[in-house]
C-alpha cells in the first residue's frame, strides 16, 4: 500500500505491531506456561520501547487535529475517538496482565493489537492522506516524543 512520505514511520510501527499481535496470538493459543510469562515481559518490553511513544505520536499529530479540524467529519472523530479509548484500554491493560489469567490476556491483547492496527492502517490513514494540509502532514513527520 501506498503511503505518504510522513506516515511511512508510522506504517512501518504498523507492521511491527501486527507481527506483534500474531506472536502474542499464537503464544496464547499454543504456548507454554514459561511462554506465557515471557509474552507478558515482552510485551511490557514493547510498550516502553515503542508502544506508548507510537501513541504520543497519533495522539499529538493524528487524533489532535481531528478535533480539532475536522471536527464536522463525524465518521472520522468517531474513529479517533475509538481508537483514542482503544489507546487508554491497551495502557491500562498492560500493567494489569497476570500469569493467572496470562492466555485469557494475551489472546485478548493480540486480538486488540491487530484489529486497532489494522483499522489505522487501513482507514485512518487514508482519510489523513485525503484531508490534512501540507503543514499537518509535516507536523506528522517532525514530531518528538516527551520524556
């Protein structure tokens, strides 16, 4: 699929997110109890090394000037709004994944992951090509995460 130059990084986290949510699926599905555990440290791993600075980035470039700006285009400020909620439920899911309920978890976690990830990529994307200015589509390519 063709993407604009400033959203290629975040297609890019796209794609690590869905091959993410498949390795989580399948060790859910199928993995050990020692499987299990990793999945849990390695997810917790992603969001501080990628995730929660891949939400900064939608949320102060994408879902911030659709309120913003685009706020007549009720279609696309309920799809940011999901997927904002979408955003605030994985945060508060993965401190909250236990052993004890590790494959209920991380089924539901993968599951999640890839349906939010698609609808991004998928429909999202395509609207923000369409509709935001040269200036917000820079702001997009330019932006810095907060420590």
């Amino acid at each position: 699929m063709k993407r604009a130059e400033q959203l290629i990084k975040l297609s890019r986290e796209h794609h690590g997110s869905l091959s993410m949510a498949k390795k989580i699926s399948n060790i859910a599905a199928n993995g050990s109890d020692a499987e299990l555990l990793q999945a849990i440290q390695t997810i917790r791993d992603y969001n501080e090394a990628e995730l929660e600075e891949h939400f900064q980035h939608e949320e102060r470039t994408l879902f911030a000037p659709i309120f913003k700006d685009y706020s007549e285009n009720t279609e696309l400020v309920e799809m940011a709004t999901r997927l904002l909620k979408e955003h605030g439920y994985i945060r508060m899911m993965i401190p909250r994944l236990n052993p004890e309920t590790a494959r209920e978890d991380l089924a539901e976690f993968g599951e999640l992951l890839k349906n939010h990830t698609r609808l991004e990529e998928r429909e999202l994307f395509p609207q923000i090509e369409a509709l935001f200015t040269p200036e917000q589509m820079d702001a997009i390519s330019k932006f810095v995460a907060l420590d």
